[in-house]
C-alpha cells in the first residue's frame, strides 16, 4: 500500500529487472504517481497485467507505459478514476501479441492517443466505449499496423484540426471504420478568409502567417494499405476531400494568401495542395465510394465535405463491398 514516487526520466525503479517480468498485479491500497510514463516499458516477457486497483486520480501520464511489451497478451486498465486531461500516447505500441484490453473512466476527459495501438498485430477488436464523450488532443496512426483488426468504432470520440495521418495504416483486415466524431476544418475555406483579409491563428491583415500546420496534410495514409476496406462512417464536421492553392507575399514576412490579385503585385506561387481521407483504391482495385443512404457514387477525391454518412466500398465495373 501507499504512494508510488515519481522517476522521471530515469524510468520506473524495476527497470534493470523488466526483462524478468512475467506478470503484474497490484494490490489494493496503492496510489499512483502523476506519471506513469514508460511503466512496464520494455518488459519483453510481460505477459499479463491487472492494474484494476491503482489509484489514478492523479495520473495525467500513461504514455509509453507498456511500449514494446512484445509478450503481453491482455491488460485490464479498468476502474480507473483519471484527471481531465490523461495522455496514453503509444501506450500499448509494439505489443505484437496483445488479444485482450480492458479500459474503463477514460470518457468526458480529453485524451492524447496518437500510436496508442501501433503494432499491435494480434488485437481483432476494441472497445472504445470508454471513451465515450472523450476529446482527442492526438490520434494518429492509433491503430497503425493493427492488421487482425477487423472494425472500429470511434463515434464516441470527438476531435478537431488535429493530424489523422496513418490513423489506420497498415490495417490489412479492416473491413468498417466508424469516424463520425472527428472533425476538421475546410482548409480551401481557410486560404479564402486569408484572401478577404481575416484574421487566422489570431493574426489580422491582409493574408495570414501560414505556419507549418496549415501546409501539412492532415489525412496522409489514413487508410494506406487497408485492402479489405468496406465501409467508413463520417461526420458532417468531416471534410475528406480539400484542395486548395498558396501564394507568399514577399514584400512582408510570410504572409499567405488564396490568391495574387491580394499581393500586391509582390507575390510568388507557393503551390497548389490537395488532402483526401479516402483511399481510391482497395486491394489493389480501383473503388468509388457510394452514400449508403443516397445511392450517389464518388471517387475519392469528390466525396462531399460536410455530409453525414456512411460510405460504401464500389469498385469501378463492379458491385459494392
């Protein structure tokens, strides 16, 4: 019983002995540290772990905590009471054998998730149910390499103008994604308030600083090598097809407009951008994407932005799913 104390960046006091580890089970009574970053990580012959009594309440920090963890095969992370913020960012990454996960008092808190699954090749499937009413400060590339995974249901998540890039990557087994929560700005529609002259990023005149953020595509493999890819659910909040083009004013800092004519005479192209959340091709076939509930049928590059729905897997010539 008692407090853990906190180890910074030295790692947990165990860590000489993690490849010894085979089980973990705490006890009643034992409270955790603000973090728990890089707990169990490396812990090679871990192969299950119940932390259903630790006393979280304070714990803002569960990233890296199992990371490379390649023999563990569950973890029960339930009964957790967390603060409102909690970071699990590639938590359980690198777990090749995890099958089972267990989570519980993550919903209504705002949460970092980006790797959380990376490499977790053996998980068929995940409730994400804890995470009901949660905002995600980070999720990509959350189950990237997750290739038994065979749906996932993220509805109950919300996040917005955050990176998506290789959310489900190399999920070879994927057949539904339920992406409904996430959302993301028209950047099109951003360059054209730079171009009347708005306020971006709290910077007014004439254009706005572009910053690294808005040159960088948000939606990068999203769906990269999801070969069995059937049907995906988004949000009218969701935009998966954006293109738009950038000029530099040269006379001024690095002002960014959507078009020359509010340069001034003193612009250079900076170039022309395109961003799509869905794949145009499955298995190695190219697909169209059909409205399940309209009946109309896209490619990939013209799925409307701001539409409610659920897609459906067309490949050109053919049927659906």
């Amino acid at each position: 019983t008692g407090q853990l104390g906190e180890w910074g960046d030295s790692g947990a006091p165990w860590t000489n002995q993690a490849p010894s580890i085979v089980s973990v089970v705490v006890k009643e009574g034992v409270a955790a540290p603000s973090s728990l970053r890089g707990m169990f990580a490396s812990c090679t012959n871990l192969v299950s772990l119940d932390l259903s009594n630790l006393a979280t309440s304070e714990t803002s920090d569960m990233s890296h905590m199992f990371d490379g963890c390649s023999s563990l095969t569950s973890a029960n992370l339930s009964g957790a009471l967390l603060p409102e913020t909690v970071n699990l960012e590639s938590c359980f990454r690198g777990c090749a054998v995890l099958s089972s996960v267990a989570l519980s008092g993550f919903g209504n808190r705002s949460v970092k998730l980006a790797y959380m699954f990376d490499g977790c090749s053996s998980l068929s499937s995940v409730d994400l149910s804890a995470f009901r009413g949660a905002n995600a400060l980070s999720i990509e590339g959350m189950f990237r390499n997750c290739n038994s995974i065979g749906s996932v249901d993220m509805s109950g998540i919300s996040a917005l103008d955050i990176s998506y890039n290789e959310l489900f990557s190399g999920c070879s087994s994927l057949k539904s994604a339920d992406i409904s929560g996430l959302c993301n700005t028209d950047r099109t529609d951003v360059y054209n308030w730079a171009r009347d002259g708005a306020s971006l990023g709290g910077k007014p005149g004439h254009g706005a600083e572009p910053g690294p953020e808005l040159r960088t595509s948000y939606m990068v493999d999203m769906f990269k090598d999801c070969g069995r890819i059937e049907r995906v659910s988004v949000g009218e909040g969701f935009s998966p097809s954006q293109r738009w083009t950038i000029y530099e004013w040269s006379g001024y800092g690095d002002r960014a407009f959507a078009d020359s004519d509010y340069c001034f005479g003193n612009c250079y192209f900076d170039g022309s951008y395109a961003d799509y959340a869905f794949p145009d091709s499955v298995g190695g076939v190219n697909v169209e994407w059909r409205n399940v509930g309209t009946g109309k049928v896209y490619d990939a590059k013209s799925v409307p932005n701001g539409v409610a729905a659920t897609y459906a897997v067309k490949f050109e010539g053919g049927g659906t799913d």
